[in-house]
C-alpha cells in the first residue's frame, strides 16, 4: 500500500511523458503492456524470490502469518503488468533483483559474523 502512490505517478509520468511512452527496450514499448507477456512474468518470478529469501530472516511466527501475502503478491504484480505499460514490469523486476541481491548479501554477512564469533578462542 505504501508503494501505491509512488507506482501511480510513475504510472502517469509514463503515459504523459512521450520520450518514455513511446521508447523501446529490448522487444517493449514502454508505454505499452508487454506483447509477449514475458516481463511481468519474470518481474512476478523475482517478486516471489524476493519473499521467499526475506522471509528467511523473520520469525516462524511472523513468517506464517505473512505465507499468505508471500503468494498475492507476486500473482498481483503478473496481472497488474498484463494490462500497465511494461515499464512498470520492467521497474518490478529490477527493484526485486535488487533486492534479492541486496538481502542474500546481507544474510551471507550476518552468518559470516555468525560463524567468526563462534571461532573466536577465549582469553
């Protein structure tokens, strides 16, 4: 819901702005829904991966109440990207890659501290 605002005006700001309505990259038209329904399939894809490797680090019982929302939300982000112009897919899907790549670092340096401070010899 926080992000709601933010994907409107750049939902807008895509529409009425026409260097980036009607700009391509790779085979989309931003200011079009994906024709081949491939970007918000993969934006959906890194949407769950991103769930998944952040629910790692919750609680078991904050965990199970959030499985629920772990599954809506990538299943909203591939409808809502059928029918909005594919930058919003193509935003989902780099925001989320960042974010995997973001939390699997952090995660790696928690267990490597983790790790050093059972190591450490006592004087």
């Amino acid at each position: 819901m926080i992000q709601m605002p933010i994907l409107m005006a750049f939902y807008f700001a895509i529409i009425r702005t026409e260097q980036i309505a009607t700009h391509s990259f790779l085979w989309m038209n931003l200011g079009e829904p994906d024709p081949y329904m491939i970007m918000p399939v993969v934006a959906g894809l890194l949407m769950l991966g991103q769930v998944q490797l952040s629910s790692r680090q919750m609680p078991a019982e904050m965990a199970a109440q959030m499985k629920m929302i772990q599954y809506i939300m990538p299943v909203m982000i591939v409808f809502i990207g059928f029918a909005l112009p594919s930058a919003l897919s193509l935003y989902w899907a780099t925001g989320s890659l960042f974010m995997i790549v973001q939390s699997f670092l952090i995660q790696t340096r928690e267990k490597k501290k983790e790790i050093n401070q059972d190591v450490v010899p006592e004087r």
